[in-house]
C-alpha cells in the first residue's frame, strides 16, 4: 500500500499512521492525544479545513495544515 499524508485521505477511508512530522512540541502533542505509530485512523468527514478522525474509538478534529504532517499507510 502507498504511503502518504492524512491530509490526502477521503472521508471514509481508513489507514495506519508511519509517522510524524512537525515540530517536537507538535509531535509530542499528538503523541498524548494517541496518534501512535500503527494507529488506525479512520476519516469520518472531511469539511472546509477540517477533519473528523475516529483513533482507537475517540473522535478528534484536526485542520488540514495539522493533516499534512501525519503520515499514512493507505489501509482501505
């Protein structure tokens, strides 16, 4: 499967985060919401510069600048 970055990702499709990119602090931020290397990620809906995300059963909103620096293994 190729790998890309969430920002890339149509609603409804699911993958499995690589890595992060970013800033430490960003990165560390991301890492105590649960965004781990192997997560699955599941797209619930894209919106303007929003993304609802479904990670290990909770929901988060992140906006497309935040998106492009996770990257993904395209699973479905």
């Amino acid at each position: 499967m190729p790998t890309t970055y969430l920002d890339d990702c149509r609603q409804d499709q699911t993958c499995s985060i690589t890595a992060l990119h970013g800033k430490l602090d960003t990165k560390l931020q991301l890492v105590n919401l649960g965004f781990h290397r192997h997560s699955h990620i599941k797209v619930i809906l894209r919106r303007g510069d929003s993304l609802i995300l479904n990670i290990d059963g909770s929901r988060f909103a992140i906006d497309r600048k935040l998106a492009k620096q996770i990257e993904v293994q395209l699973l479905s």
